[in-house]
C-alpha cells in the first residue's frame, strides 16, 4: 500500500491538528543544531534588536531569582533576551511565566513590544512566546496579535515561528482576533505558499479548524481557487482534506465537489491527489455529493484501475460498495467492453481479481 502524506510528514498531520491543547514540552536537543541552517541567521536577528550580555541573570546562584516570581531586572528587554542564548535560563522563564501576575505580563509584553515576530523564531525565544501566549487574557493577545498580525503569513513557514502562531490561533476567542490572524491571509498567494509549505500547513489547518466558517467565508473562497494544485502536494493535501472536513455551508460545498469532479481524473492519478479522492469518497459516501463520486468512479473505473495511484481509489470503492453497487459497476465495465482491456494491465488485473472475489464470496453467501 502506498504511504500516505501524512506518514510522509512524519506523523498523521490531521491527528495532529485534533489534539487537544496541552502544553508543549521543552526539548532543546530534539534538533540538530549543525543542520539547522537558520539558527545563527536567527541569533544574529535577535542581537540587531538588543546587544546580548555575556552572564545569564536567571542562573541558580542567582540570590534574586525564584519560580516564583519574577523580579524587576528579569522584567528588562535586555534579560529577558540574554535568557534566549541559554537553555536553562528559558526554562527559567517558562516556569515562571505559570505563576506571575497579570501587570508581571503587562511589563513583559510593554517590553518587548516591536520585536514579538523576532522572539517567535529564535530557537529558545519560540518556547516562551508559546508559553507567554498561554497566560495571557483575551486583552493581552490581542496586543500582540496586532504587532505581528501583518508578518504572520510570512513567520508562519518559519520552523521555530509556526509553534507559537498555532498556540495563538488555538487560543483565540473572539472576533477581533479571528479578524487580526485572518487579516494577514488577505490574498490567494499568501494562503497558497503557506498551504505547500511543511511549518505553514499547520498554521493554515488550525486556522480551519479554531476560527469558526461563518468568520472566514473570505478566507475559504480564496482557499478553494487553488484547490486541485493543492490537492496534489504533499502538505496541500492534508490541507484540503481538514478544510472539507470543516466545511459546512452549501454553496461552499457545490463549489468544491464542481471543482474535483472536474479533476477528478488528473487528481486520482496524482501521488497524493487519490488520497483526497479516497477521503471524500469516503466521507460522501452516504451522501448526495457521494452519489456523483460513485458514478464519476464507475464511468472512469477502467481509467483509475490502470493507473497505480488511482487504483487505490477502485480498491476503496470495491470495499465500500454493497452487492448492488458492484453488480452496476461490472454491468458498466461489461457494457463498455473494457473488462479485456483491464486484464492485460497489472494493477487493473487485482483490481478486477478483487471485484469478482468480492461478487464471488456475497453471491456464495446468500447460497
């Protein structure tokens, strides 16, 4: 059996996307440093906006510091940026973001206002953000979310930025900020490059699933004019897959069934394309747009089994269909003399040994 995208990724993206919000652990030696090639690119952004000092102020000999609390040199742009440069020193941070005030997180945020799109992708500082985010009220977001929601788009690819931007769209709310993340998706090619990009088709995902259809009806119709390119790239589709999953307004769905019923063959055939066939066969299944895939499927059938990727397809449709559905199937392949045809191609050769095993063992059955 093929390898799905998500495998590809490294993990099932969509199970990724539905977990539930929980705290994401510090692991600062998960990634190799030698092979991350932006890391002292990402330092030197960080000492352009302040000059790092050479001692680290959360160190545990440190007489002022406490989990605690933070105490008023910790609060400076200049500590809170020195931390970045050491391990223990963030995890310092982290630890006491848990229990600090809220003025504690005004101070924080009034400090390093202007620099939150910086922070966000350096190695270290994406940790905090994540956290700082987690603490924060609704009031306190939005602050934030206005100082970087023009740059989002472009942070969002970034392999430390796209974490806390998730925690951000997790997180929100309410209108203002579904507005403020939304606004820095105002065009076709910014949600198009994010959708094919590995860091950025998770951002896009959680936009589909945190902010609720009725607030992104602008960002769904520009999503929906890239969506068979999309369809057929390894992130795009998973992509896809999640924005039909949530999709609930009509209009919306005539367009996209118009729109893979149009490609339907050229994306059957594709390498990751017959994953999303496969998926909304599935999910239409018992439904009025899956009435128009299971036709397109018979009439095409000789087409998709011939071809290794959209071959998958028939195999599902074999294993979803009743005897009746199989008896038209044959019936159409039958009718358009294409059963010789089949038997002379390898992968249409199984499948057609499969839909006459399957025929063979229900009419056995009933006997």
């Amino acid at each position: 059996m093929a390898t799905s995208p998500e495998r590809c990724l490294g993990g099932s993206l969509m199970e990724e996307i539905d977990k539930e919000l929980s705290p994401r652990e510090v692991d600062f030696e998960s990634k190799d440093e030698t092979s991350c090639k932006t890391v002292s690119e990402k330092k030197l952004s960080l000492d352009s906006i302040y000059s790092f000092t050479s001692s680290t102020p959360f160190s545990e000999d440190n007489k002022f510091s406490t989990y605690n609390k933070f105490s008023s040199l910790s609060l400076t742009k200049s500590t809170i940026l020195s931390s970045f440069n050491n391990q223990r020193s963030t995890i310092f941070l982290q630890k006491s973001l848990m229990e600090t005030t809220k003025d504690n997180l005004n101070k924080i945020i009034k400090e390093m206002s202007g620099i939150f799109s910086k922070i966000i992708k350096n190695k270290n500082g994406n940790y905090f953000c994540s956290d700082l985010f987690k603490v924060c009220d609704k009031d306190q977001r939005i602050m934030i979310l206005k100082e970087i929601s023009n740059t989002l788009c472009d942070d969002c690819i970034d392999e430390y930025g796209t974490h806390p931007i998730q925690t951000l769209i997790e997180l929100c709310s309410c209108e203002e900020e579904y507005k403020l993340i939304l606004s820095s998706f105002n065009d076709c090619n910014k949600i198009f490059n994010a959708s094919l990009n590995q860091n950025g088709s998770y951002v896009i995902q959680k936009i589909i699933v945190n902010i609720p259809e009725r607030h992104r009806m602008e960002f769904n119709l520009m999503f929906i004019k890239y969506l068979c390119i999309l369809s057929m790239d390894m992130y795009g589709v998973c992509t896809v897959k999640k924005f039909i999953g949530y999709t609930k307004n009509e209009l919306l769905l005539k367009q996209i069934l118009n729109i893979i019923l149009t490609n339907f063959v050229n994306i059957s055939e594709n390498q990751y394309g017959n994953y999303l066939i496969q998926y909304v066969l599935e999910y239409w299944w018992n439904s009025k747009e899956g009435e128009f895939l299971k036709k397109l499927c018979i009439s095409k059938f000789n087409i998709l089994a011939s071809n290794h990727f959209s071959s998958y397809i028939c195999d599902l449709f074999i294993k979803l269909s009743d005897n009746d559905d199989k008896k038209v199937l044959l019936d159409s392949l039958i009718k358009d003399k294409a059963i010789n045809l089949l038997n002379k191609n390898k992968n249409s050769t199984i499948i057609i040994n499969k839909l006459m095993n399957s025929l063979r063992i229900q009419k056995d059955g009933n006997n």
